[in-house]
C-alpha cells in the first residue's frame, strides 16, 4: 500500500466530526470513552481498512499492548536492529514498544525491570548487562507472570525463553577461514569471558585452531573492550612480541576497527601481512576504506524470532510452561581485510 | 497475602542494620545512596519480596524519576547520542529514561505519549515524526501539567521549550564551503521540506548561493529520503542533465553516502570533479575509503542542554510558565569528500 493512501485516525476522526484524540482513546480501549462512542470508532475504522490487527487487539481487555525491551546501549547496531525486528513483528498485532538502556548495570536493570512491570507491560525482552550475577530480578517476571524472553545475552534460567546465535559457530568458522588464507598464528580479542556469548566465541576460536593442529597461545588471547582504543593498544602489545601474529579474530567490530587502524600506522599490509575479522558486522565494516570482514549474527531475524516466541506465550496462555530455546547461525561476511587469496566468495552485503 | 505480613522498609532497614530513610533513599535511587548500598538495598528488598507500591509512591512525592524520549528512531546516531546526552544529565539526579520510537508516524506518538502520560512520568522529550501535522496529543501533555521539551524536530507551540540546531547557519556554511572551493554548479539533496529542520538547510543553501552570486537552479534541489538508494538515484537523475553538477550539498549522510557510490560507478573523481557534504555527522563517514565531510548537529551537548532545561522547569515548579528556546550552531568537519584546495583544515574527529 503507499504511504499516502494509508488510513490514519485523522480520516477516522474527520469522517466521524470528532477529536483525533477520541478516536485514539477509543482505539486504545481508555476507559474514558463511552462504549456507544467506541463502538463507532471501531465499526467505522473497520470500514475504512485502519489497521486491523491492532482493532482486534484493542478489543481484547486486560492488556496494555505494551512490551519492554532492555538492553545494554542503543546506540550499536546489533541491538537496534533487534529491537526494530521486534517491532516489525509486533508491531502489526497491535503492540508497542517501550524501551530501555541498561548502560551495563544491573542496578539500571533492577529499576527498569521494576518500572516496566508497574507499568503492567504485556511481556519483556532483554540482553542481560555485563554486570549481571544475581537474578533476583528477573525470577520476579517470573513470579508476576509476565512472558520475559532473553535475546543474545541471556542467563540459563528455568522458564524462561531466550533467541540466541551459536557464537561458538561464529568464533570457529571465522578462525577456519584465517586458517584456510594461510594465516597459522592467530590473535583473538576476546570480550569479557565471563558473559557466555564471548565464552563461546573464543572456545570456537579454540576448536578451530586444535582441528588445524595448531598450537593455542595464552598471549595471542588478549581480552578488550568494545571501544576502537582497546583494539590499538592491544596491537601495541602484540608488537612487542618476538613472534609477531598474521591473523586477528576479534568478538568485536570496533576492537577490530582500533586493530586495523593501529596496523596501518605501523605499515602493516592488510591483508597481504596480517588478516582482520570482526564481530557483529556492524554498518560501518563495509563502507571502511578498506571493507572489513565480520560475522553477522543475524539481529533482524532474532528480533523477529524472538517476538513469534512471544507470541506463541501469549496465545497459548500459558506464560508460564512455554520454555523455548532458539538459536541461529551466525553469518560470516567475508571482505577484503581477510581476503588474502582473492577468490570471489559471496558475501552478504 | 496480609496487609500484616506484607514487607515494609521497615523489616528491610532491621535486616541490614541501615535506618529506614537510607533503605527509602536506595529504593527511590537517591544519588546520596552509594551503588554499592543502592544494590544491597535492592536485593534484600527483592529476596524479602517486598513490594514498593510505586504509584503510591509516585502520588506522594509527585515524582516517579521516569522520563520519556520520543524520537523518530534509534538506530540513527544523531538520534542515539541524543538520548545519551539526556541520559548523562539525568542520571546523577535519579532519574532513569524509558525511549519510544515512532518511526515517522503520528498515530504510534499518540499512543506513545498516552503510555507515558498514563505511566506518571515526570517528563516527556520528543523529536516529532515527519507526519505530525496536528498537535492536540502534544497540547494534551501540556494540560497534564508534565513538562515536554522539544529537540531537533519541534512545534511551535506555546508553554513549550525546545533545544534545536541552527539548521540555517549549518546549510549556509556547508555551501559557502563547497563554493569556497571552486564549485559553482552546486546541488542541494533536501529532505522533506514540510519539516523546519529541512526547509532551513536549503534556505541556508539558497542564501549561500545568493550570497556569492551563484543561481538557485530548481533541477539543481533534489527531494531526497534518508536512504542509500535515494541518493544514488537522484545521481542518475541528475547525471542526464546537460549541465551537471560539480559539488552535492546533501540534507543526510545516507543519501550523500548513495551519490558518492553512484558517482564512482561513474568514475566521476571526488573531489576533484564533484564535492560532496554530508549532513549528520554519521560515525560511518569518518571511516569511509573516501572520508566524508558533514555537518555535526552536537547531539550530545543536544541532550545535554535539553536535560538541563527539564531540570529547571521541574526544580522552578513551574513547569507552565517557562519557556526556553536554545538553538545551537552545528559544526561543519572537512574531510577529503569536498576538500580539492587540500588545505590543512581543522576537522572535528
């Protein structure tokens, strides 16, 4: 349908001679508004095609429409993407969705967790904190009865549902294609190995390298942060060594970023002297002068899984009993800052 | 459960051996409250079950420590930090912020302003959608008494404060740079010039052109959205003309990214042959092959300064009173996309 032809409630409210307000009230069931008043609304917004899910839906009682998504920050690709495969998914079933940024702390989660459900939100989906240990906090969802669904970083609790990507998958099949552009002394920048989703990434860098017969080097795993910095300096330290690395694998983009940067200014050819993969295939790896290689995890897609998980919670009514574990394979996108033998592998844009 | 068994502060404050008033302070994140307190407080309080009824809470103070930001999206950068500056501001004083995106579309901010209306939040920031045409959800928030500060994208309206870019100054000089150096036959990508943000760019376009002489070319202004494509397509547009283009002036750094990959698959050079500024300041542009000039918006000082007049209005209790108006002058980074004299200009990283 084009854009301009879409029927908003100010066709509605022209139509009827009421406020656009009325008319949002009335679709968003407030109880404000008389019944006589909605059921207009209602009969005439059937009549004109207004989006019809989110009618049935406001027919529905006892629900708010609303759903919470927490995540770490906003402002990296991978959770934005997920939230807008959330909303996509949602979004045609009459949902919204409120957000927010846990900044890393699990202080900020504990009072997001209990805003949200004061709120009376219809469900939560969230990417635990870095800081994250104890799970008081998210049992209470559970004893609210309120559907939480973790993506990407979850904790192994019962009854609760998570979407995740094999990162151990990832961290394998981007080492083996170091291995198979002849590199054999392999850097990995690991994240905080204590969140399971960098655990997993390095065990598949680990299991790479042991099915290649080569040897796993405690100083060629040099654990960063998620800042372009953290990738220079480890490469400053990696540059002191007698025997110098021809690969780095890093759990993220702008690590490898600070890495590729760091290299040039030292005249290091890449990826003729030393191949870069990333982690998270963020916008920016394929507009770099040049385009870096990263593993796609897929956000869009986990997005959307993640709100079918939902979903199926809460049709089937039974919040409590659904416990589904979901996990995608990560995507490896293979550009120039690995592509050492040139051939013409496809790659995903 | 009994109204006698319930959970008070009270059993808290024993438990721990803190007073009462410091275990209130920690549950209504009080910035006197270390974290470290703030999180033992929480815990207890979550393992002890006890339930803070927030609304009553909310009634008793007048406050719930939460505001609300509506912006267009999230997954644009200028957007993001934007958020982020508010956040940076707020924290310190208690306050924790719940983001809502409306992806350009009136309906979704009704509801999103009735959710936070409804949820007692202390404050409402909000960017307003490229659809927004009526205003009464927006005069609703005002009659709520919850005050409402508009940033970027804003309404006119009585009774509100708004912090926004000198969209004007940031298209006057962007323009008089690319005449500065050399080109005369300068195109303007605009966006949608219903929204003031756009239509002051391209009146800062014009009055450069006028400035120095140059003529305003109706072929030469190009309706653009914030996609790649669309500016990859108004390139092939334009590139049928007879006379075409030496320099783009674009509205977004989207549809600038989509010219200068349109233009290369023409082997046109940049800069020599056609100069190309952005408008945004999107991290991608300072890691591309060729490093994108654009015009920054100060998205963080935005939220900052934004914040800042929240704090006022609520600290001044006198939320209907002020109205304050602050406009900041945007910052145009030279990078080699439009940099033909080579002069070692300063540019902001």
């Amino acid at each position: 349908m084009n854009e301009k032809d879409k029927v908003t409630i100010y066709d509605i409210s022209e139509k009827l001679n009421i406020s656009a307000a009325t008319v949002s009230r009335a679709l968003n069931d407030n109880p404000k508004i008389s019944i006589k008043t909605k059921e207009l609304v209602l009969k005439t917004a059937a009549a004109m095609n207004y989006k019809q899910n989110r009618l049935a839906q406001a027919l529905k009682s006892g629900k708010t429409n609303n759903v919470g998504v927490i995540v770490p920050y906003i402002d990296r690709n991978f959770f934005s993407s997920v939230i807008r495969g959330i909303e996509e998914e949602l979004s045609p079933h009459g949902y919204h969705v409120i957000i927010c940024q846990s900044h890393e702390d699990v202080t900020n989660e504990i009072t997001q967790i209990n805003t949200l459900l004061n709120t009376q939100i219809d469900g939560i989906f969230m990417s635990i904190s870095k800081t994250t240990q104890d799970t008081s906090h998210i049992q209470k969802v559970l004893q609210e009865k309120t559907p939480l669904i973790f993506f990407d970083r979850k904790k192994d609790l019962p009854g609760f549902s998570s979407v995740t990507i094999d990162d151990f998958n990832g961290g394998f099949s981007a080492t083996e294609h170091l291995i198979n552009q002849g590199c054999t002394k392999i850097v990995h920048f690991s994240g905080d190995l204590n969140l399971d989703i960098y655990k997993n990434r390095c065990d598949g860098y680990m299991a790479a390298l042991k099915k290649h017969g080569l040897p796993i080097r405690k100083e060629y795993i040099i654990q960063v942060n998620s800042k372009i910095e953290s990738g220079a300096s480890a490469i400053s330290e990696l540059w002191e060594l007698e025997d110098k690395p021809d690969a780095i694998f890093s759990a993220g983009d702008y690590a490898a970023l600070g890495a590729i940067q760091e290299l040039k200014r030292r005249k290091v050819r890449i990826p003729e002297d030393v191949c870069v993969v990333g982690f998270s295939n963020e916008p920016f790896t394929k507009y770099m002068e040049l385009p870096m290689s990263s593993v796609d995890q897929t956000p869009l897609e986990m997005g959307k899984i993640a709100a079918q998980v939902f979903l199926e919670q809460v049709k089937g009514k039974q919040t409590l009993t659904i416990e589904k574990k979901v996990v995608l394979t990560p995507e490896l996108c293979i550009r120039d800052s690995s592509n050492r033998i040139g051939k013409a592998i496809p790659t995903v844009a």
